[in-house]
C-alpha cells in the first residue's frame, strides 16, 4: 500500500525555462547568457590579465564538466564547483596567504549566479496546488530532484513563494546528497528518510530514464507526469501515466 509520494520539480511540479519569456520581456538575457556575463565581468573586473573572451571560454569549459559529471558519474555539483571549475580552468590559483580572499570573491560571485536564477519565478503545473493539498492529507510527501543551475535552497524558495513548502516533509536534492538520477542512491535516501519499504512509496517524474527506470530499478512504484511534456507516455515502463493533476489522487490510489 502506497503511503508516501516523491516529486521530480522540473516539467513535474514546475515548468522549467518558463522565466525565460518573462525575461524576454524585461529586456533581460537570457540565464544561460546570464550567468557567463556574471561570471566574466566578476572575474575581469579582479583580474584584469584575463580577458573577457577568456573568462567566457572558461565558463564554457566548466560548463562541459559538469555535463560530464551528471549524465555520466550521476552527480551535479553545486555552483560553487562550476565556479571553481572554471578559475582553475584559467590558473587562477590564490598566492600564499591569498586563499580566503578568493574564497569570499568565489562565495560573492556563487551568490549573485544563485540569486538571479530565481529573482523571476517559473510558471508552475495547472493543479498542482490542488493535487498536493488533497495529497497531503493521506500521504507524505518528498521531493527527488536533480539540480542543475536552481540548487536545493533555491527550490525550497521557489516552493516557498508559492505556498507548497509546507506539503513536504523530504527533500533529496543532488547537490546536497552527492548523487543524481538515476542513481540508486537517491531512491534510496528517500525510503530511508520516510522509514518506508521501498514498495511503499511511488515517484512521479517527467523523464523516463532518471523518473521511472531510477525507482523501478530499486522497486518503488514510477507514474510518469506527461501534463507539460509528454516525453514517452505511450512507450513507458512506468506503473501509470498521468496528463492531468486532477487525475493523480486516483490514479496513486489504484496503485497495488
């Protein structure tokens, strides 16, 4: 009997990249060209030896290692290592006794990347604040996300604006477990953190590979939410589909 329901964030409770036309509109870049311009202007205006082109390259390059580090170690280092990535992609190591000054100038500039991944908020699913109200009254509720650019403090941010932070009682975020989907260890850390047998609890996600094949594989129940993007719902291995919020509380209840 299902007694507990782990969420994916993004395409599952909240639309990824939906800031993007709200930005637009502001006359804003886009995050993707935001976070090089950030990176480029912190890192020239202290080090004037290293060129702009430089700077972008080497956030390019970390950039590649991090993608590296997710789709084929299963894990996604917080900002701060992309940061890092990058300055010592430019040998920007600190002299003797220079160490905490880069420090706080790494800490400064992770902290204006973080920071302006979620001053426009995304659009969330239709729904979803109705599902999770009805949800919560029978089940615990989690979250199992990968973090990307939005870490585990910025989620809870983002749920927080919208009043759903107080439906869950887990959180295993990527970069603050050390592993991502479809590692087993984070299903795993969920099962552990609800003191429940693994057959007691189901996930919902939008991706087959990290949101079915990852909780199957370690027998949690999978439902693949294809209502902001259908990424396979008619070839998954999921234990059900659903296209709506409106239909979920049903379709958990069916589940054996």
């Amino acid at each position: 009997m299902i007694q507990a329901i782990t969420f994916d964030f993004w395409d599952t409770i909240a639309i990824d990249d939906s800031d993007e036309p709200k930005r637009a509109a502001l006359g804003l870049s886009s995050k993707a060209d935001a976070r090089i311009q950030l990176f480029a202007e912190h890192v020239t205006a202290r080090h004037p030896e290293v060129s702009y082109t430089q700077a972008a390259a080497a956030y390019h390059w970390s950039n590649q290692r991090f993608r590296q580090d997710w789709h084929e170690e299963h894990r996604t280092p917080a900002v701060v290592s992309r940061v890092r990535y990058a300055y010592e992609y430019l040998g920007l190591d600190p002299a003797p006794g220079q160490y905490a000054s880069l420090v706080n100038e790494v800490d400064e500039l992770v902290r204006a990347i973080e920071e302006m991944e979620v001053r426009i908020p995304p659009d969330f699913a239709p729904g979803v604040h109705q599902a999770l109200a009805i949800l919560a009254r029978d089940y615990e509720l989690g979250i199992i996300s990968d973090t990307i650019h939005t870490h585990g403090r910025g989620l809870r941010h983002l749920l927080a604006q919208q009043g759903l932070l107080r439906y869950f009682s887990h959180f295993i975020f990527s970069d603050e477990v050390g592993a991502s989907k479809p590692s087993p260890l984070v299903f795993r850390r969920a099962m552990n953190a609800f003191g429940l047998g693994a057959s007691q609890i189901v996930h919902v996600g939008d991706r087959e590979s990290n949101d079915v094949i990852g909780p199957l594989a370690v027998g949690m129940r999978a439902v693949l939410f294809t209502g902001i993007v259908d990424r396979g719902g008619d070839h998954t291995r999921a234990n059900a589909v659903c296209r709506s919020y409106a239909d979920l509380p049903a379709i958990v209840r069916r589940l054996p």
